[in-house]
C-alpha cells in the first residue's frame, strides 16, 4: 500500500466530524500522524467527538491526537499546536477545515450570525495558520490547505454571511503562497466541486433539497487533500482546486 506521507505530521481544524474527519483519516491512510483538532470533546448538537475520529485512526493502524482546538481563541490554538508538536515533534500540513455555516439573506442575518462566520471561517483559519508557519517552515517546507467552497463565485445566487467569510480565506491563502514561497510552503484552497451533506449542512443548509447529481461523496476531499499535502513550493501552490477536478487529474 502506497504511504505518501509516511513520516509526516498533520494538523486537522475542525475534524471532529464532516469533511474534516474524512480528511483527517484520509491523510492517516496515507501515513500522516494526525492531530485531530476541534472543540467537540463530548456529543452535542451534531455528531462526532475528536476522540471518536482519533479512535478510528489507531484502530486503523494509524496515529492520532485528539486535540481540543477552539480556532476563535489566540489561546486555545497556541495550546493546540504545542500539544501536537511535543506529541509528534513537528508539523509539516495543516488543513484548516473549521466552519460554521449560514445562508441566510443578508437582510435577516442577526449580527451574532455575521461576527461566528468571520470569527471562525475567517479569523480561525488566521490564527491556525499563524500558529502552524513557523513549525512548517522548521521542517524546510510543507503544505498548508484551507477548505473553502465554490459559493464564492456563485454571485448570482446572491449574498450570505458564510460565502464572504470563505472568500476572505481565500484571498488570504492566495496571498500566503507567494509569502512563504521562498519556506518552500505550499498553500492553496480546496472546495467540493458538488455539495457534502456534512452535519452542518444538514441543520443549517437552510432546508434546500439537493439534487443527487450534485452530492459529493465526501471520501473525494480526503483523496484530494492528501494530493495537496504531498506538495511543496515546487509543486501546486497558490491555486483554488475542487476536489473532484483535481483527484481526475
């Protein structure tokens, strides 16, 4: 069995459930020591604890690190890190999938609502990245990834709290691979090409009924990521990939 990232160390955001999970046992798959970073460390609301996906790891054969990551506190991240460079001794990805949805119309989006999705799609994935740089860059290169979505070119269907956050990451990613090309970083975003009816999307998609033809299994992320983790700045850098578009390749 091909092992990419034998020998790697994988920093998850928001992997206790959903796109971050598939990830997070993807990348194990290929290799990766995994810290499995989010808040959920006991059942809520949805599904899924860290220590449930850190469990799947090791009794896969892998080795994982349920790690409590809240990504809208400087505090919680910095732990969260440390915590998985004692355990492992480095950091050489990062996939900074944590998320909170809304799709409402702007008109009767609660200001609350507005702030969570820039709080965490936004400045989590700043703080995540901030936290992971110089550790990447310690090892003589890496990969970071971001997980966005294709609504951000959607203007036609209009405006909502979540696409603007995601958009801003992206803008922020895009501008990090020319920042860190000289640390042999690669970071690029990645999205679905078609829906994943995560949990999230499920209690706060809105109610919108999605044809089958455009459900993603979303086992074509975790393929796709693990393509994105291989690379350095010599490779893909700097690019918005969809996940099945890039796996075809």
């Amino acid at each position: 069995m091909t092992r990419p990232l034998e020998g790697r160390v994988a920093f998850v955001a928001g992997a206790s459930r959903g796109i971050g999970a598939t990830i997070a046992e993807a990348l194990a798959g290929a290799g990766a020591a995994v810290a499995v970073a989010a808040r959920s460390e006991v059942e809520g609301k949805l599904p899924g604890t860290i220590g449930a996906v850190a469990q799947r790891i090791t009794d896969a054969g892998g080795r994982a690190l349920p790690v409590r990551c809240d990504v809208t506190s400087e505090e919680s991240v910095e732990d969260a890190v440390a915590r998985t460079v004692a355990e492992f001794g480095g950091i050489d990805i990062l996939v900074a999938n944590a998320g909170v949805l809304w799709m409402g119309p702007v008109e009767t989006t609660p200001l609350r609502r507005w702030q969570l999705c820039l709080d965490v799609n936004t400045t989590g994935v700043f703080l995540v990245t901030r936290a992971v740089i110089p550790h990447v860059r310690a090892r003589g290169g890496g990969s970071l990834i971001a997980v966005t979505t294709t609504g951000v070119t959607m203007t036609d269907l209009g405006a909502n709290a979540y696409w603007v956050s995601k958009a801003a990451t992206e803008r922020l990613y895009l501008g990090l691979a020319n920042d860190l090309k000289a640390d042999n970083i690669a970071v690029n975003c990645l999205s679905p090409s078609r829906v994943v009816l995560t949990e999230g999307w499920l209690v706060g998609g809105g109610g919108v009924e999605i044809p089958p033809e455009m459900i993603e299994p979303p086992e074509a992320m975790g393929a796709a990521a693990v393509l994105l983790a291989q690379q350095d700045a010599g490779g893909i850098t700097g690019t918005i990939q969809r996940s099945e578009a890039l796996a075809a390749e």
